[in-house]
C-alpha cells in the first residue's frame, strides 16, 4: 500500500492511533516525497517528528536521490 502525505500526518494524532497501528502492522511504501513534505514541514511537533519516523522506519521509502531529499528539507 502506498501511503499519501495526509494519512502519515493524522496517523501521528492522538485521535487516529488507529491509523499509526494499522499502517505498522501491514506492509507499506512511503515517496521519499512524502518524508520532505512532513520531516520538512517548519510547525512539526517533536512527538509528531517521532512518530513520524517510526513510521518510515517500518515502511520501504520508495527513493529519490538523497542529495535531492535532503535539500528539499533544508529549503523546507
């Protein structure tokens, strides 16, 4: 399953835990676009940072060159 943006983000809200369970326990890709658009956002909390890698930690991170990720967040 591919994971959009948006779903990530409310997967890191109290209320759609559910979300955050379901998406670790099924097999799952994330864009390495997705990383930029939510690592990168200029108002993530630390808790939503975290939870956020846990995620990506648990999914295949579908690649773009990583020199591109990691501008793309810094200019984020």
């Amino acid at each position: 399953m591919l994971l959009d943006s948006n779903i990530l983000i409310y997967a890191t809200q109290p209320e759609h835990e559910f979300l955050h369970d379901f998406i670790l326990e099924h097999p799952t890709m994330i864009s390495a676009i997705n990383v930029i658009e939510t690592i990168g956002f200029h108002k993530i909390s630390p808790l939503e940072k975290s939870v956020l890698e846990d995620l990506f930690a648990a999914a295949e991170i579908l690649p773009i060159s990583s020199a591109v990720v990691d501008q793309a967040v810094a200019l984020r």
